[in-house]
C-alpha cells in the first residue's frame, strides 16, 4: 500500500507540475488525491484543510512575514550600495578584486535580507557594469555573482531555517541560527577561492589600495547595515528575545535605517513595500501550509517509514547513506525550488538520519547547504535565471565558468556533511544546544 501511495502522491504532483499548475495547488491536490485512498472524497479535501489551517497556526510562523518585510525595506533603503562598498575595501587587494567584492557583498546583502534572488539581483545589478568596464568577462562575473548570492540563506537570520524548524518538529531555530554560521562562511570562502584563481589566469586588475580616509567612511557606511545581524543573533543568544521577536525589532531597525539615517524611503512608499510583502508572505505561507498537508499525507500512508527502510536495506553505512541522501537532494534541487523542496523532503529523509544518529540541526544545515547549491543549477534555479538576466548574458555562457565553483561548493558540502563539528561546535559553545 505504500508504494501505490507514493506513486500516487509524487505522480499526481509530478503530473501537475508538468502541467503548469503552481506548486502550492499541486501539492495540496496531490495531499487530496493520497488522502482519498483512505477515506471518501469530502472526508480528504476537509483532512486536507483541517491541516493546511492547523499547520499555519505557529507562533513561529510570525518571523516569516516580518523578516520578509525587512529584507523588502533593506532592498529598497540603500543598504546595497552601502555593503559593495564596504566589500570593495575588505577584497580590493585581491586579484579579481571585483569578484571577489561581488562574493562578499552577497554574504553580507544576503544574510540581511535573508533572499538569495535578492541578493542577485541587487548586489549583482551594480556590480555586473563595474567588472564590465574593468574588462571582466561577463559570464565569469554571472557565474561569481550566482554561485555567491545563496550563502546569505546559510548566514542568519534566516527564513529557510525557520522553515525546517517548524517541518522537522520544533528543532531549535537559535542552534540553526548559530549552525549556519561556519558552513556559509565555507562557501563563500570556497567561490572565493575559485574565482580567484581564475581571475589570477586571466589577468583581471586588483583595485587600487584605497586610502586610509576612505577605509573608515566606507566601514563606518556599513556599520549600521551589519549592526543589525550583531543584534538579532546577540539578542537571541543572550535570551533577550526568541527568533520571532528578532523578526520585528529587524522591522523597527530597518525603517530605522531607511526612514530616518539614510532617508531613502518616504514614507509614502511604505504602502507599497507593505503590500509586496504581504503578496510574498501569502504565497511562502501557502506552499508550507500545503506542504504540512502533504507531510500528514505521507505519514498517513507510512511512506517516510517505507523510504528509511529501503535506504537501510541499501547499506547500514551511515556514511554511504548519507552520500545517497545528498545525491537525491541535489537532483531535487535541480528540478525544485528552494522551499518547496525543504517542505517536502524533510519528513522523508528525517526519520532516516535520526536513525543514523544524526543531529537535527546538523542535518538542517546540511539539506539547506545542499538546496543552495540547487538554486543555481538549471533547469529551474531562481539564482541562475536572475544572475543571468541581471548579467545580460545567456545561461549557456554561464555554465562553463560556474561549473568549477559548484564543484567546489559539492566538496564544501561533503565536508558539512561528514565533519558535523562544523555546523555544531558554535551552538554547543553559545547555546549549550546538545548538553
């Protein structure tokens, strides 16, 4: 029984995917459809329902539409240009020193507004013309730009650990918060590296050395921007406020910043970025309430229990396993979106890893490295289509200059994967998580 399950809850989503249906309505179809194996038609479009309404009723859930508001009013408040400038100072010695500004810009963008296609498209609108005119290719600077753009996913705050935390049972949102710290640094270290190299085999121009004036306006721009991760995550770890209510103190210090210091937004525009949010925050809320229904669904018909024990029966090696695990996930992610993938594949793989002894967080952190790397692979990576059409330059033209910083980003994620002191040792030592 579930085998014919599975095949009807993946095949009816799959089905509707094809179709062009939006992702949120097939998997709450396909919840109905697998649920209708069990009970009668009303009985699993109510079940389905009853779990879309349940799910979303989390105070943890709350963080979500503030945090997005906040990456909305950073994008739209200056905060950009302010970090470019500051990345050119702390990467300007180094060859390609443009790229090299891009990858840190999009750490630190990227972990503020908590968006990988934000990132993108902001940090990567400014610097494309830049390296352009410093005789930069431009797929090269595309694919820097697109391999870089997801490590602010990885950096907290952020939604997509939210997300796992509510999916996966609870699992501690500060220790994820915390975990991702080191893995995210990992991987833009890691496109640093690459890029670097082949800026150094091209010959692209190192920036002038900038003054020492100049070092301490560009560094005193972006303290105010980076001041806001010291106070989300201090607060957080020193139990001033759960994740939650860091979302809206990033609300009241980012309209701060953009209503009052940097006075890039009136408040006349406000309307606006409310309204955007609230369309961004309805459409995220509706994929993880159908998503949960998809969840009950799966567990329902006994199919999370039906693919751990396949996996086992493959290999007792946890090592193996987890290789098997990431493998699937890579191919997820090259055909699904970022969370839609997370919403659904954590209730299947969890119950495995746990088996394996496996921490939750750790686990989080490594799925969410892993998706990452998906959203900038095609056929249908949001990074890759952004970064491409930001860059004016065809995703054909990207690959080739991308393929050695995702292949260096796989070598990052194995060494997540097997070495979990990387993404736990800082909340053992913050939080006590674990003790």
């Amino acid at each position: 029984m579930e085998l014919i399950s599975a095949f009807i809850l993946f095949g009816s989503f799959g089905l509707l995917m094809v179709l062009g249906v939006p992702i949120a309505f097939a998997i709450g179809i396909a919840s109905v459809v697998t649920f209708a194996l069990f009970m009668t038609v009303d009985q699993s479009i109510f079940i389905t329902a009853q779990q879309i309404a349940s799910g979303l009723d989390s105070f943890t859930l709350l963080a979500i539409p503030f945090f997005i508001l906040a990456g909305n009013i950073m994008n739209r408040g200056g905060i950009a240009l302010r970090l470019i400038e500051f990345a050119k100072v702390l990467g300007g010695r180094l060859p390609g020193s443009l790229a090299h500004c891009n990858v840190l810009a999009n750490m630190m963008f990227g972990a503020i507004s908590g968006s990988a296609v934000a990132a993108a498209a902001a940090v990567g609108g400014v610097m494309a013309p830049l390296q352009k005119k410093e005789g930069y290719d431009p797929a090269y600077s595309a694919a820097v730009n697109i391999a870089s753009c997801p490590t602010g996913l990885l950096i907290p705050p952020s939604t997509t650990f939210i997300v796992y935390s509510l999916i996966s049972g609870g699992t501690s949102i500060a220790a994820l918060f915390v975990a991702g710290y080191v893995p995210g640094l990992l991987m833009g270290l890691s496109i640093m590296i690459v890029a670097g190299i082949i800026a150094k085999k091209r010959g692209y121009p190192v920036a002038p050395r900038p003054s020492l004036g100049t070092v301490l306006a560009k560094t005193a721009d972006a303290l105010l921007p980076l001041s806001l991760i010291f106070v989300i995550m201090g607060g957080i770890i020193g139990g001033v406020f759960t994740a939650t209510e860091a979302s809206a103190v990033a609300v009241i210090y980012t309209l701060f910043l953009a209503l009052v210091v940097y006075r890039e937004i009136r408040v006349r525009d406000l309307p606006g970025i409310f309204l955007d949010s609230a369309v961004t925050t309805s459409i995220v809320l509706l994929m993880i309430g159908c998503s949960i229904a998809m969840s009950k669904a799966m567990a329902f018909a006994d199919i999370p229990y039906a693919v751990s024990d396949a996996l086992l029966a493959l290999s007792e090696n946890p090592l193996v396993l987890l290789l098997i695990i990431n493998i699937a996930l890579l191919v997820v992610g090259m055909f699904m979106d970022m969370t839609p993938a997370l919403l659904i594949f954590t209730p299947i793989f969890l119950p495995v890893v746990k088996d394996l002894g496996m921490d939750p967080v750790h686990f989080g952190v490594m799925m969410t490295f892993n998706l990452c790397i998906g959203i900038c692979t095609p056929p249908v990576g949001s990074a890759l289509f952004v970064g491409c059409s930001v860059g004016k330059v065809s995703i054909a033209k990207v690959i080739k200059p991308l393929l050695p910083m995702i292949a260096m980003q796989y070598a990052v994620l194995m060494l997540i994967t097997f070495v979990p002191d990387l993404s736990l040792a800082l909340p053992r030592w913050l939080l006590g998580y674990g003790r």
